[in-house]
C-alpha cells in the first residue's frame, strides 16, 4: 500500500476514534457516579464504527490485475464516474437497450446517491430498491466498490446508519438455511445481533443492503417456491431472504441496491423494484480523458516520465476526438483499462518493474470482467452448480473465437450481420443452447463486438450492395488474442479428429469391460479367433497419434504466421500496438502486406502456453493441459531454429525476441538462441520495454553463451536504455551503437562495461554520438583495465583536438587496439600528429581513421610521413593513416571507404561541412592528377574524381538515402 494511502487510512482512523471517545464520554455531574460503568463502555467499540473501518481495508484491496502495475494504481485516485441513465419502467424497448446504441441519452444522468434518495419513496415506511445493471464491462463492480468506500469515509449516503454489502457469487455457494441475522453476523461478526437488524419498530429504514452480481443467484418469487417470511431470526435459504427483502416483507423499512447484468433483469417483477438504472459507461471523450489522466499521470518526480506521460494522454484525446475505433470500444470503462494497461507496459516497462508481458494483460483483461460468470444459474435439485461446460468464458472462444479465427485465417476484420448469425447461432439446435445465446448476444456480445466507424474504402474485400452495418473487435488485438486462444484449446479440430476422439473413448472403454472375458474364453476358444479382438486396443493409439498431429499442426501455424515474407517488411508488432492505441499522426506509412496484417496472432499462440496464463484462464473454464504444452514445444523448437538460419529482417527478428519473451520459457529460448550468432536491429525504434525484452531473452542463455554482432545503430537509444541492456552487452563481441544522440552520461555506463572483467567486447562503434569531450574523457578510463577492445570507432563524436589528445595519453595503456577511427572530430594538425605518434608506438594499432578533419596539406603529409616506422631495425609495422583521398601526389588505397562512409553519412552530418570537405578533395585530385606522367594513373585520378563529383552534386540536391548504419 502507497504511503499517500496509508496516510489517509490513518486519518480516516483518527477521525473513528475521535467520534467514539466524543460518544462515549461522560459527563462532569455524573463522573463519580458513573466512573465504572464508564470504563467498561469505553472499552466496548461501536460496532458501526468498526464495520467501516473494515470493510474500509477490505474494498481497499487491489485485484491481483492492478498489484502487477507495482502499486502504481490506488483506489482513492483511479475512479471515474461513469455515465448511469435512470429507466422508466413503463418505457421497457430501453431497459435492454445496450449502451453503444445510446446516442443522445433522453434523460439527465444520476447518481446512485440520489437514486436512494429516501424522500422519493412511493410508500411512507416502505425503503427503495433500486436495480442497477448493465452489460459486462461497464463498471457496475467498481461503482458498487466506490460506493461502498464513500460511505466509510462518510462522503456519501449518509442517511444510511449502517450498509451490508452482499456478493451474490458467495451467497450462491451456501447450502443450509440461515436467518437474515445469523448470516450477517456470520459474514460480520461485529455486526451479530445489532438491534437495526431485530425488526422492531422502523430502525431498520437507517440500514442499505447492497447484493452485487444478483445473476449469480436463483431467485423464486413464487409463493410456493418461497415462503414469505418476516422474522430476520427465522432460517431460510439464502434466496429466500433476498426475495424476502425486496417483496418487502423482511424488513420493509430497509432499502435495498442491487447489481445485475442485462440478461437477469426479468428475474425480478416489475412490482419489486422502486428505479431502474443503466450504467452506460463512459459517453464522451471527456470522461475517457480523466480516466486515462488518473491512470497515466502521476507526478512521480521523473520529469522526463512525466512529460512522456503527458504526450502519451495528449496523443490518446487526439485519437479520441476523431472518433476512431478506439473511442468507440472505451466508451466501456473496461477497455479504458485495457488501454492504459497497454500503455503502461510499452512505455514504462523497465528491470525494476515486475515481469509482465502482453498475452497476459490481455488474460488479465478477461478474468477481470470474466472472473467467475458462467453461463446461468441452472440449479437442480442438489443446488449444486452448473454441469460442465458452464464457464462463460468457454462458450465466448466457441462462438467469437472462432469468428475470430475464420477472420484472421482470411485476413477479415469486419463483419457483416449475417456472417455473424452464421458464425454464432447457426448450430443452435436445443433450448439450453438458445438460453445460452440469448444471453451471449445480451450480456457479451456488445462487449467484444462494437459497429464500425471507419469508412467503407477500407474494406474493398465487402462488396455489399444493402449498405448494411458492419462490425469488428473492440481492439483489433482481441481478434487475435481470441483466434490464439480457440486455436491453443483445441477448438478448431476436424471432423475426423472429433469422430476419432468419441470412438476412441468407446473402444477404450469397451477394451476394459471385455478383458475379463476375454481372459475366460481364452481358455476355450482357438487362438486365432482372439486376434479380431486385439483389434479393438489400435483405436486409442490411433487417436493418440492423431492428438500428437493436431498439436505439431498448432506449432506449425505459429512458425508459418511469425514468418510470412508478406509481413516481413511491417512495423515490428509492438509499434503496430502502439499505433491501435494512439492512431497514425502524419503521413500513413505504407503498408507491404496484403490485407490486415496479424502479427500478434502468433506471439498471442506462445504466450497463452505460459504457465501463469495458464492457471489463470483455469481459473475462467478454459483449460490448457501440460503435455499439450510440451508436444507444441516440442515441435515449434525445430521450426523455429530452422527460420531462424535463413536471414531475417531487423522488425522480424525484433518479432521473434518478443515471442521468447511471451512465452516465458528460458529453456526454449536458450535452445532457439544456441542457433543465432548476430542480432541485427538496425533503424528499430528501440524503447524500454524492447530493451527490457532483448535483456531478458539473452539472459536466458548459459553463461558460455557468445554473440558476435550486436547492431543497434539507428535505434534511438537513451542513457536509461543502455543501462537496462548493459547484461546483454557483455557476451557479445561487436558492439554497434551508432546515430543514437548518445550523450556524455552514456559513457559512464559504457566505462563501466568495458572495465568489467566479464565482457569480452572486441569492437565498439560509437560513430555519430554527440560525446563531447568529456565524455571522451570518461570513456578512456577503461582502456588501462580493458583487455578485449581491439576496434573503436569515435566518428563524429565532437571530441576535438582535447579529446583526442587525452586518446593519445590513454592509449599507452592498452595494448590490443588494432583499429581506430576519429573522423569527422574537429581535430587539427598537431592533436593529430599526437594521435598518430601514440599509435605508432604503439604495439598493435594499424589503421588510424582522420579524414573530414580541418587538417592542412602539410599537416596531413607529415601523418603519411609520421605513419612510417623511423628505422628499418625496429618492429617494420606501418600504420596507416587515412586522411583523404590522396596520399601526396598518390592515390590512397582506401579512397573508395572514405567515400562510401561519406555518402552512407553525410545526410545526417552538417551540409556545408561536407561540402567543404569534397571540395578538398576535389582539389586535391586534380593537383595529383598533374602530377602523374602516366595516362593510366591520370585514368584513374578521373575515375574517383568523378565520384567526388557525383556525391557533391547529390549533396547539393538534397538526394542522399539516410543513412543505413551498415557500414561505418
């Protein structure tokens, strides 16, 4: 618990004591008398006060969904009325009417306060009932929650001395008859006997009973099915009670507050309830806008979260107020969560977060809203509960899910009317089954399904000529979550597969009624005759092989969706989340599959075979077995291994590290990570969670584990990312981080994993970094205590001629460095011939890197000279010094790198600089060119000049690629 609510709490506490010690003190003539009795009352607590304080702590406790954020969310600051809309009951077409078809609400919104407003009772001594609903996923249990709390801390209803809350679900479980005081005593031991609850006279008009989930109970007002009773100490069931009190025999003073969904409204006549009232959800953006603000936004003190906070809040309202997809799936309260949930993970997952991960939000989603519903209360006459198959959650992946599946299998995300009647009551045969989709098509329906906004032009695949209303997921990635989870349950088997599992169990079962038999006649009837019988034990082998088919099928299906060549040049999947949520500002980038990509389909597949989500969706009837998940390992290992040996695109390769990390399961990951040695992310918009991702699958690897290319250039990396990725720099040997505006404070971690004696990191490319100076400075203090580096690249880096003579200082302390580039630094003539004499001293160094630098002609012909070893009695290494592309009157050998590194860069450098410097060039080729007698050379000199030539004139056309960060 936060300190913020802590301290409330303790208020909240004080002010309970406060008002007990006020009530309970004596006064001054009665002191002496009444001194005795005096302490013993004040020993004694009230138990009113002692019933708020703990239902206080009890609705204060945060689902398991909302402990996950790390206590980042608090009860006190998250809530957002939603909208509730008061219903005549004469007006019965709007009772059921669901809320995505509420446009213009025709009354004024209410709250559940002035709903139980005493002075709008009907009958003088007779309290209210008030019936709220909605449909799943509008926010009755949070405002059931927000309720209850307002009323501990005495910000509302308090007209009501005391409230009993009541969950359905709990009553539904018990079997022996109890009386209304004995079952409030049992749920409430400090409120056993409590004299509002005895029936005399009219105390009992101060009491509210609260039954939330009323769906999950039977109740019978039939006077043969329920007697009518008076007497709170007389035994009944506990249904008989809640009919009791809202007939308004049972304490006819009291009110009473029920919540229901849409589907159980009718289980109450008409007669019993005072006001009806929808909860709506949220009807406009504004209220989707606090929602997020109270979720997002928390002044935290990290100015840099705040602000991306801020943007991410600003960016949504945009989304929002174009009335896009998402505006209409958040007008329920619950994908609001889901929503923020999302964001929360892809922007502010890092290595003190808890581990969470996509595929089990979205599980977490659905055992928020799906938690314990089934499919209706069909109670025989055990009063047990349901037969199998009565998760609510099973019959949605049988239905939806496999309208979902058929959808992602033909690149399909809208639908049409009829296509949905086919696909989720076309085999509707039985009653029970209609009962089952009436409730569907009430309850849920509207839940996962919502009209589409978007325009017609973007489904040219639906020629319909009636013009009829279309519609799609909520969020495009339920879809997918939903096709994943039909496909991982088995669900889509073919009719052979389901003929072999019905005669499979048959023959099993016969095979073991016959083996008695089969014993005695064996010793009657010839040999021969017995075989036929043998027969009968092949049935549940075949269906076994058959099982073992389907589940390497389902393996299969994810390796050939997580490599189709169509989705190979998309976005990686996590920025194509991130672009549902927040929509596309600017120019849409075009899109090289054909159809809806589903990318997340897949990587949904993995996840759900995670252990964690598997318990959960137990938990919700859907039920994953463990040798399913291991046959689907099993034989997705070699699927995987086997694409991962052919080259793959940096956003498939990204896809890929984000399957490992759905999945959770470090021993596959080790095994598919034994087989790649290079992991390529160039131009990948990094984040942290991307990072937190990377870091968490190689971790997964032994520690003799070795990689030998890391390629981050262009991924916009921070000092905060390079910290969260610094475990999985250690085992690698070329570590790449060009054009990521690295600044000096990035040296600091990058000091400290070079100096580390377990990194083994023998090329650094820090090329295009504004380092500066210092943070040069700070680099070079590794180089005494590294023994690995054999490669530094500091082009472009802003070290200048201070940086780069403290890089002539440092370097007399290492000796494996081969290879040094500090092109493009601002170094001039005499920090260069520093740099240059350090190098050829010393023992290793062979190629120096100073082109683009203000050198002057005889500067750069004392580094030709410079680079020559004094006297042919010492070692005889030559190191060469690239420094343009002549060498004297002579062509340099290494002209054509020096140029492609200029083209590849000069996009990103300083226009004039450049230009600047290729006219050097330029002048200095044709000064060697006249100097040459032979035709050949002259040939030659041309040659490059006319590539110096051609990369001017595209410079000044403004028509050079970006660059690549391939080869630098």
């Amino acid at each position: 618990m936060s300190s913020l609510h802590r301290c409330q709490l303790h208020q909240l506490l004080a002010v309970w004591r406060t008002r007990s010690s006020v009530q309970l003190s004596p006064g001054p003539a009665a002191v002496s008398g009444c001194r005795t009795l005096c302490c013993a009352t004040s020993s004694d607590p009230d138990p009113i006060q002692v019933h708020k304080r703990k239902l206080f702590l009890w609705f204060s406790h945060l689902p398991q969904e909302e402990k996950q954020f790390g206590g980042y969310f608090r009860p006190e600051t998250m809530h957002v009325d939603p909208l509730i809309l008061e219903r005549r009951t004469e007006d019965r077409t709007n009772l059921h009417c669901s809320p995505l078809q509420i446009k213009t609400p025709s009354c004024s919104p209410v709250t559940v306060e002035q709903l139980l407003d005493p002075s709008l009772s009907c009958c003088e001594g007779r309290g209210l009932n008030v019936l709220l609903y909605g449909a799943v996923g509008t926010g009755k249990s949070t405002v059931v929650r927000k309720l209850v709390l307002d009323w501990c801390s005495g910000s509302a209803l308090t007209q009501f001395k005391l409230l009993v809350p009541f969950s359905c679900e709990d009553l539904g479980e018990l079997s022996r008859a109890t009386s209304l005081r004995d079952l409030v005593g049992m749920k409430y031991l400090h409120l056993k006997k409590h004299p509002l609850l005895s029936g005399e006279g009219t105390q009992a008009k101060d009491v509210l009973f609260l039954f939330n989930g009323m769906e999950k109970m039977k109740l019978d007002f039939r006077i043969g099915a329920t007697e009518l009773c008076s007497d709170p100490s007389h035994p009944l069931p506990p249904g008989g009670l809640v009919v009791n009190l809202l007939r308004k025999y049972l304490l006819p003073e009291a009110s009473v507050l029920v919540s229901t969904r849409l589907s159980a409204m009718d289980r109450i006549p008409q007669k019993y309830i005072s006001r009806y009232a929808q909860i709506c959800g949220f009807s406009d953006p504004d209220r989707q806008r606090a929602y997020f603000t109270s979720r997002l936004l928390k002044q935290t003190g990290d100015t840099a979260r705040d602000q991306e906070a801020h943007a991410l809040i600003e960016l949504l309202y945009l989304n929002l107020q174009r009335e896009s997809q998402l505006a209409a799936a958040c007008f329920l309260p619950s994908y609001c969560w889901l929503t923020c949930a999302t964001l929360h993970f892809l922007h502010f997952t890092d290595a003190k977060a808890p581990i969470r991960t996509l595929t089990g939000i979205y599980t977490s989603f659905l055992r928020l809203n799906f938690g314990g519903e089934v499919l209706g209360t069909k109670i025989g006459s055990s009063g047990a509960l349901p037969e199998n198959h009565s998760s609510l959650m099973l019959y949605v992946v049988r239905t939806l899910g496999k309208l979902a599946f058929d959808g992602v299998t033909h690149k399909r995300t809208s639908f049409s009317e009829k296509e949905l009647e086919q696909w989720i009551g076309g085999e509707t045969k039985t009653d029970e089954e209609l009962r089952q989709l009436a409730m569907l098509r009430t309850d849920v329906l509207d839940f996962f399904l919502a009209p589409c906004v978007e325009s017609r032009t973007h489904f040219p695949e639906d020629g319909d000529e009636n013009n009829e209303q279309r519609y799609v997921f909520a969020v495009p990635a339920m879809q997918e979550y939903l096709a994943a989870l039909f496909v991982v349950l088995g669900e889509n088997k073919t009719v052979l597969e389901k003929m072999t599992r019905q005669v499979s169990v048959i023959m099993g079962q016969v095979t073991e009624d016959l083996g008695p038999v089969l014993t005695i006649l064996s010793k009657l009837l010839p040999l021969r005759f017995l075989y036929m019988f043998n027969l009968l034990k092949l049935f549940p082998k075949l269906y076994e092989r058959i099982s073992l088919h389907n589940k390497g099928r389902i393996a299969r299906t994810m390796a050939a969706e997580m490599f189709r060549t169509e989705d190979s040049l998309n976005e990686d999947v996590l920025d194509q989340v991130e672009q549902n949520l927040l929509g596309v500002h600017g120019p849409h980038l075009q899109q090289h599959s054909e159809g809806q990509p589903f990318e997340l389909y897949p990587i949904f597949m993995g996840g759900l075979l995670h252990y964690g989500n598997r318990v959960v969706l137990q938990q919700l009837g859907c039920s994953i077995q463990s040798g399913t998940v291991v046959q689907i390992t099993r034989v997705l290992r070699k699927h995987l291994v086997r694409e991962m040996s052919k080259p793959q695109p940096p956003e498939e390769l990204m896809d890929l590290l984000v399957l490992l990390y759905e999945f959770q399961n470090p021993r596959l990951t080790a095994e598919v990570l034994a087989f790649i040695r290079a992991i390529r992310l160039p131009n990948i918009r990094m984040t942290s969670l991307k990072c937190f991702i990377l870091s968490s699958v190689l971790s997964c690897t032994p520690a003799s584990y070795h990689l030998e290319d890391l390629d981050l250039s262009s991924c916009l990396l921070t000092c905060d990312m390079l910290q969260t990725l610094r475990p999985a720099f250690r085992n690698t040997s070329s570590l790449n981080l060009q054009f990521n505006s690295l600044g000096p404070d990035s040296c600091i971690i990058l000091r400290d994993l070079l100096i580390d004696p377990r990194t083994n990191i023998k090329t650094l490319q820090l090329c295009d970094n504004p380092l500066m100076e210092s943070g040069a400075r700070i680099l070079m203090e590794a180089l005494p205590e590294n023994q690995t580096l054999t490669h530094l690249s500091l082009m472009h880096t802003g070290m200048g001629d201070a940086g780069a003579l403290e890089l002539a200082a440092a370097l007399q302390k290492h000796t494996r460095l081969q290879d040094l580039n500090v092109a493009y630094n601002n170094i001039g003539d005499n920090a260069a011939l520093a740099l240059v004499d350090a190098c050829r001293e010393h023992p290793s160094i062979n190629t120096v890197h100073l082109y683009l630098n203000p050198l002057s002609d005889v500067g750069k012909q004392s580094l030709y000279v410079r680079g020559v070893p004094k006297s042919q009695g010492g070692s005889g290494r030559q190191v060469r010094v690239l420094a343009s592309v002549t060498e004297g009157s002579d062509l340099s050998e290494h002209w054509h790198p020096i140029l492609s590194v200029i083209r590849e860069n000069a996009s990103s450098w300083d226009q004039e600089r450049v230009k600047q410097q290729l006219m050097v060039f330029l002048r200095d080729l044709e000064w060697g060119r006249q100097q040459q007698p032979s035709l050949w050379k002259r040939l030659h000199f041309r040659r490059v000049e006319k590539g110096v030539r051609q990369t001017l004139r595209r410079l000044e056309k403004d028509t050079l690629p970006p660059p690549s960060g391939f080869r630098k």
